[in-house]
C-alpha cells in the first residue's frame, strides 16, 4: 500500500471520527434538554394544582367556620353565601386544573389525587375537623410537590436509589 493511501485512509477515518462524535454529541444534548424541559413542564403543572388546592382547602376552611356560625346562632346552612359560592367557583377550578395536566396527568391519576381531595371534603363535612382537614390537605400537597420534583433517572440512578432507601 502506497503512503498515499495510508494518508487519504487515516484522514478519512478522522473525518469520520469527528462527524460521529458530533452527532452523538448533538443527540446527547438534545435528549438533555427535552428531559429538562420535561421536568419544567412538570414543575409548572404541579405548581398550578398546587395554587388551586390551596385556594380550594383556605375557601372549604372559610366556608366551614361560617356554616359552624350559622349552626351555633341555630341558622340554617345558606348555600348561596359568598364564601359557598367562592369554595363552589375555586373546587371547580380544582376539578379542571386535575383533569387538563398533561405532565403529571398519570401521577394525578395513580395517586388518586381528586378521590383524596373528595374524600377530605367529606370528611369535612361529616367530623367537623379543621386539623383532620388540613392533614388531609398537606397530604395532598406532599403528594403533589413529589410530582413536580420527580426526575426521569437513568437505569443505573433508578437501581441505585432503590438500594438506597432505607
């Protein structure tokens, strides 16, 4: 084989070393930043049901204490009051915020997060139980924030922190 050749072999080989590795390189990146635009997009959408479950529980909460006034002066429950209306306009935003997730919708799903917030106004209104309530209601909110700060690992992360739980 003449030196020539040898040449024009390595450099093509070099060539071609360089275009792989920056095409990699790019395909390396790109995935880098969807992941990361995926856990912004994850981050923003648990911050919104997070709002709207506070908003929601601080309305239920005020609502409450005044049907417990009503109750003590012996008044009937007015369903038509401004903080009735205000905990009806701000669960239904709940119920929408819930069910228009489009990053977290299967974490909402699976954690059954509309079945719990159901279940606390239930409970709310069978016990009469602010401190019940606002368990009930940090649970939610645990729930939710593991949501938005959930981070798509690797396998080998994945493995890694599974071993690592106590």
């Amino acid at each position: 084989m003449q030196q020539e050749t040898v040449t024009l072999i390595v450099a093509g080989m070099g060539i071609a070393g360089t275009l792989w590795g920056g095409m990699s390189s790019q395909l390396m990146a790109r995935k880098s930043q969807r992941r990361q635009w995926v856990a912004d997009n994850r981050k923003q959408e648990a911050r919104e049901l997070l709002t709207a479950l506070s908003d929601a529980s601080l309305a239920l909460a005020y609502w409450w204490a005044e049907i417990d006034t009503l109750i003590e002066k012996g008044e009937g429950i007015n369903l038509s009051s401004k903080a009735a209306i205000e905990f009806k306009a701000l669960n239904a935003a709940f119920h929408k915020i819930v069910h228009d997730r489009l990053f977290i919708a299967n974490d909402v799903r699976e954690a059954g997060i509309l079945e719990k917030w159901i279940a606390v106004i239930a409970g709310q209104t069978k016990d009469h139980n602010y401190e019940k309530q606002m368990e009930g209601v940090s649970k939610l909110k645990e729930l939710i924030v593991e949501m938005g700060t959930y981070e798509e690992l690797g396998p080998f992360k994945t493995i890694h922190r599974k071993l690592m739980r106590p």
